[in-house]
C-alpha cells in the first residue's frame, strides 16, 4: 500500500524484507529517507546502523496502534518520526516532506561546518604566515638599526682615535651588569644602543682637543664638556633612539651632583645613565690617553 501511494508521489521505491537486506540496499545506493516497520524486522537494530553509518539520513518508524511506546523509545533513539497503522496518505506524505527537508538541514549544516572549518584552518595559517612574516621584518629592521649604531660609533672613533674600541667595550661592560640587575630584554637592548651611542656628541667637538696630547686648559674642558647635550641633539630626530635620550645625556652625571650638564644628583639621574656612568670611567682610565698612560685595572677598581 505504501508503494502504491509513494509511487504516485513521485517518489522512487527500495524495497527490504528484511534488516540485512536492507543494509545491502542502503550500500548500493543514496536515499532521502528509510521507512522502518518495527515489528517485521527489529526497527531498533536497524535505526542504530543508520544512525551510525548514514548519519543525516532520517529513519521514520512504521508501529502498530500496540507499539507506540516502543516508537517513542526509538525516537530518543534518533529516528525523526513514527506512523501508527493504518496509514493515512496525507500523514505519510507530510511525514516524508519533515523528514527530507530535515535531512536537507542537515546536510547544509555539515557543510556550512566544513566550510566553516575550512575558513578557519586557512585563517590560522594566514595569521601564522603574516606573523612569521612580521617577525622576520622586525629582526631585519633590528639589525640594520644596530648596523646603523655601530656606523655612528665608528663615526665617533674617527675622529678621535685614542678611544677606538671604547664605546663597544662601555657598551659590553653595561649589558653585564644591567644583567645582573635584572634587566628585561627591552632595557638591555635600550642600554645596549645606547652606550654604542653614549659619546656620539663629540662629532661636534674640535678634533685639536680630541687630540691635544697634553692636560685641556678650563676653556677647552668646558668645551669638551658639551659632548652630552650635542649627542641627545643629534639623536633626538630618531624615534627609535629616543629612549637611550637621558643617558647619552647624563652619561656624565656624578652620583655627588658634581658631574655634568645637568649637576643631577643620586636617583634623580636616569638608571641607564648611571649604569654607563661606571664602565665609562673604567675604560677611560684603563685606556692610554693623549696626555697620560693607561691605569692597571687593580689601580681603577681602586
Ligand atoms: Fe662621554
């Protein structure tokens, strides 16, 4: 009776006495929907196989007026509808149409959930791409800014070749101990440039005092002195220098307040400033010098 009026509905028929041939059939071939007579053939083996194996695939289960609780049971189990005996075409129809429509939703779902998947998963990798891709610029730029540092210092030694070497060594000497300090990577890399940097000013001093192989009268002390405001001059257009502003200008600074340009006293001067402030000296002294030779390193610890 169902063929009959299936047939007429347009609807293309398989046929299954019983569970396994039923499972041969749903091999062979794709299906909107299964009718399942519960009593013939164990409709709860069968909706546990679809469900497991075709799981979109909606299951409506045929009872008698005497098995409507074990059709209930199946529903929870899965199946999307169950049709007492006798059937009526109106409610078979119906049922058929909920049921395909169902199994259409589902399948939109599934792939709306792929693509959804899909978009995601090429998100990642374009986040990951775009990220390795921004890390690798920033090293780049890291390290045509510190080829840009040691460029200026070897500016600076041009010109005055008793310290060559001296700012890399302040620079060293200053990272070790800010280490020990406790300093973060930032801080580190701000003292690191920044000590490169320290001494830049003297750019704008006359290399005759640079070089004067004797004692500096007051007038060219006071001169030579200008260094630190010259440097932060020359550095502040670069942005990226900025940070290492108060110790180029303070790299003279006393603790006491005797040093210079600003007479700043203790904790009132930068840290960096007062980190460099210690290797600056040692290297000055452990270095020859124009006018006097170099201190053993006993006599400058001392
Ligand atoms: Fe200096």
């Amino acid at each position: 009776m169902l063929q009959v009026h299936l047939d007429k509905a347009g609807y293309y028929i398989s046929e299954a006495k019983d569970a396994e041939t039923a499972y041969k059939i749903l091999e062979g071939k794709s299906f909107e929907v299964v009718i399942c007579n519960i009593r013939k053939i164990g409709g709860g083996k069968i909706l546990e196989h679809i469900k497991e194996r075709y799981g979109t695939l909606p299951v409506i289960m045929l009872t008698g007026s005497a098995d409507v609780d074990t059709a209930i049971e199946l529903m929870k189990k899965g199946a999307i509808d169950y049709l007492t005996k006798p059937i009526k075409k109106d409610e078979l129809l119906i049922a058929l149409e909920i049921a395909v429509e169902q199994k259409r939703l589902l399948e939109e779902k599934s792939e709306l959930e792929n693509k959804n998947r899909e978009y995601q998963h090429g998100l990642e990798q374009r986040i990951t791409e775009r990220t390795s891709k921004l890390e690798e610029a920033y090293s780049q730029l890291k390290q045509a800014t510190f080829d840009m540092v040691k460029a200026l210092s070897g500016a600076i030694e041009a010109k005055d070749p008793f310290t060559k070497g001296h700012s890399y060594r302040v620079s060293q000497l200053s990272v070790e101990i800010a280490k020990r300090l406790d300093f973060s990577e930032e801080q580190l890399e701000i003292l690191e440039y920044g000590s490169l940097l320290h001494d830049i000013g003297k750019i704008g001093i006359k290399e005759t005092i640079l070089k004067k192989p004797a004692r500096l009268t007051i007038k060219e002390y006071t001169h030579i002195k200008r260094h630190p405001i010259i440097g932060e001059e020359i550095i502040r257009p670069v942005e990226i220098f900025r940070p290492a502003l108060p110790l180029i200008r303070n790299h003279h600074e006393h603790f006491d307040g005797r040093g210079y340009p600003d007479g700043l006293k203790g904790k009132e001067i930068n840290i960096f400033a007062r980190i460099i402030a210690v290797p600056d000296s040692f290297d000055a002294m452990t270095s020859d010098r124009p006018y006097r030779k170099a201190l053993t390193v006993k006599e400058a610890l001392s």
